[in-house]
C-alpha cells in the first residue's frame, strides 16, 4: 500500500477526507494570486470564497472533464443525494457573497 493510498482510506460518508483537505488547503494557498489576477478582470473576489468556492470549482471541472467522482454522482442524481447538493449550493451561495465588480 503507497502511501497516497494508506491517506485515501481514511473516509466521511464516501468521501475520502485527504482528497478534501488537499483541495482546501490548495485553494487556499492559490487564493491570493487568484484573487490578484482576477482583480485585472475588475473582479474584486476576497480570498476566504475561494475556499468557498473550491466544492462548486470542483463540481465543474470534473463534470469537464467526464471524470464521475462520487461527488459528482451524487449531484447529478434526481432521487438522492439531497445533502451533497445542499453543501454545494451553500458553498456556491457563500463563495458568490461578497464579490465585486470594479
């Protein structure tokens, strides 16, 4: 067993918490060139919606790329899935407060 592997086994409700504390802890390394280059954009985007915008980010770029995660799955079932839309929705609505156009 790698060890990517061993860090992957560790799951909440199917997901597997190493892939989600990857994600929000590259957002939010990312979050300040992000919200800089988006500024050129006269887009004024505070740091802490990347972090909220990382579930809805990720939603769309593996729905993209046709890669179906469980996530992705669970978003696109009409009869289920009721709690992963509702973070998401909660995450795109909190990532969407609070930007600015200038």
């Amino acid at each position: 067993m790698t060890t990517l592997e061993f860090l992957r086994q560790f799951r909440l409700g199917g997901y597997a918490v190493f892939d989600f504390a990857v994600s929000f802890l590259g957002m939010f390394l990312l979050s300040p060139l992000l919200s800089k280059l988006f500024l050129k954009l006269h887009l004024e985007i505070p740091k802490l919606n990347w972090v909220f915008l990382t579930i809805p980010i990720a939603i769309i770029v593996h729905l993209l790329v046709g890669n179906m995660t469980p996530m992705t799955k669970s978003l696109l079932d009409l009869h289920g899935g009721y709690i992963t839309k509702l973070i998401a929705l909660a995450s795109l609505i909190l990532g969407i407060y609070g930007i600015k156009i200038i």
